[in-house]
C-alpha cells in the first residue's frame, strides 16, 4: 500500500512540474521577433523601451517607446545605439 501510495505521488509530482514547464514555455513564444525596424515601428510607433526609467541617447523623439523587457529582448538586434530603446522614432 505504502508503495503505491509513494508512486501516486511521485507521478503527480512529475505531471505537475512538466504542465508547468509547457505553460512557462508558451508564455514566452507569445512575443513576437520583427524583421527590421520598419516592421516594428507599424505595430510600435515610438519603438520598444527597456524599461520606462530608459533614457534616448540619440536626442529628441516623435513619439513615446512602448515600454515591455521582453519585446525588447526579443528585439534587441534593432537597438543599434545600444541605448535600452529598440527603434526609436
């Protein structure tokens, strides 16, 4: 009876911790990766920040940055001043 028991739990344990993993997993590939700048900024007008604390090293800007760290992440190659806001305008 114990080692049943012991079973049950051990394979709740497993579904549990690998149902985890597929949500975490889904919740990221929701972001999605732009091509270039041109393709972001029809979706993001002011580009995407960092953080909202990010400051533009390139000077004034038309529009305010949507401010999300993993759009960013996901879209970092198109910081080209490496300044935390990816395709400013």
């Amino acid at each position: 009876m114990k080692k049943i028991l012991n079973i049950c739990l051990a394979s709740g344990l497993l579904l549990t911790l690998s149902v985890g993993t597929l949500n975490t997993a889904s919740a990221e590939s929701k972001v999605k990766t732009y091509k270039n700048c041109t393709e972001l900024n029809k979706d993001y007008k002011g580009g995407v920040a960092i953080s909202s604390s990010t400051k533009n090293k390139g000077g004034k800007t038309k529009y305010k940055p949507y401010v999300s760290k993993e759009l960013y992440t996901a879209n970092k190659k198109s910081d080209r001043d490496k300044d935390g806001i990816a395709c400013e305008k």
